[in-house]
C-alpha cells in the first residue's frame, strides 16, 4: 500500500506519453503510461532543464487521472509522488501518488508559486 510521502515535484505539466515493455519470454509486453513535469535546477553554468517522469499506475489510469491532467499540459502544476526502490535500491521509479484524485475532484491541480 503506498505511504503518504509528502513529496511534490513543481514545475511545467508536459502531458504523458506511453512506454512499452521489451517482450517477455511468452512474447507479452506491457504499456505503462507516464506523465513528465518540466522544472530547473540551478547548474554549474545557470539554470539547466529537467523532465522528471512519474509513472500513472494502472488504478489512477482506470480512474481517468491522465485525461483530467492533459488539460494542465504547457501549466504549472505541483503534483504529489511517492518513489519506489528496486535492485537493492540501486534504482528507483517514481509514481503519482493517489492524493492527486482528491486534488483534481475537490480543487484545480495546486498551481506552483
């Protein structure tokens, strides 16, 4: 179940994009939708330019999230994640966290300051 984190990522909504799976020893592949989120770190030479990727479960997909955010594309937004390890902690997924269905039904995704 996942924990509340606390854990925003501010910037640019970018709109989503779906990455399929490489085949599986049966020859299945698997979609996994994911949303990107424009923001900027301060670098050695000024400000450079990231896309952080937050993978759209499959519960929030049935759910509609994806299309409600699409009309936040080319928006800033602040949207909650959660991360998860994996390889020993090696590596790391970050999702969208499910407090964003509270967020898009009781009030607009909460604009960056």
């Amino acid at each position: 179940m996942e924990q509340p984190t606390g854990f925003f990522i501010r910037g640019e909504y970018m709109g989503t994009r779906i990455a399929q799976s490489k085949p599986d020893n049966s020859g299945q592949t698997k979609d996994t939708l994911y949303c990107g989120v424009k923001h900027f770190s301060e670098g050695k030479y000024g400000p450079e330019e990231h896309i952080t990727e937050l993978c759209i479960s499959k519960g929030l997909t049935e759910k509609g999230v994806a299309a409600s955010l699409h009309k936040f594309t080319g928006k800033m937004v602040e949207l909650p994640f959660f991360e998860m390890k994996w390889s020993n902690g090696n590596g790391k997924t970050l999702f969208l966290a499910n407090d964003v269905v509270n967020q898009l039904q009781h009030q607009p995704v909460k604009a960056a300051s």
